[in-house]
C-alpha cells in the first residue's frame, strides 16, 4: 500500500481541506510542523514557482535562497512529478488575478 494511501494520510488530506482561512492554515501547520518545515515547504514552493517561469537554477538560487540539491529535487517534481505544484501555482495566479 502506497503510504499515501494510509487512514491517517487520508485523514490529513481531509483535515488540510478543511481549513478555511489562511489563519487556520497558519494555525494548524504551526502545530502540526516545525519552523523550519514551514519555512523548507514555502521556499519548495518558491523554486517550483521559478523553475515554471524558465527562470534558471542560478537565478533561483539567488532570489530563494535554495540550495542547487533542492532546486534539482523540486525541478524532478515539477518535470516528473504528480502535477502538483503546478496544478496550485496556477490556482493561486488566478486568483492573484481577480
């Protein structure tokens, strides 16, 4: 069984759906991880978000922060990946552009 599949993944997928406001969000990603999980979660985000805007590895690195292990690792996702990261980036752009 894919350990994705679990009960207790299912149940946090569902509890993360649940979440209504970014106050709730921030609230209960504070509990649930540490600071610097948070912190390496939204820089993943950051670089997914850069490597779909061409930038390169280099510009990246520079404007993030990320180290070139974790830009290649967040680049493998992005190229080979589930279509995550690009299926929220394009969410959160339209609603950027409302």
């Amino acid at each position: 069984m894919s350990p994705l599949k679990t009960r207790q993944a299912k149940e946090l997928f569902r509890a993360i759906l649940a979440l209504e406001t970014e106050e709730d969000c921030s609230a209960f990603l504070e509990d649930l991880c540490t600071v610097n999980e948070i912190i390496e979660m939204s820089q993943r985000l950051d670089v997914a978000k850069n490597l779909l805007e061409k930038k390169t590895f280099n510009q990246i690195g520079k404007e993030t922060g990320a180290s070139s292990a974790t830009i290649s690792r967040v680049n493998k996702c992005v190229l080979y990946g589930g279509g995550g990261y690009q299926r929220i980036l394009s969410r959160l752009a339209k609603e950027e552009e409302k």
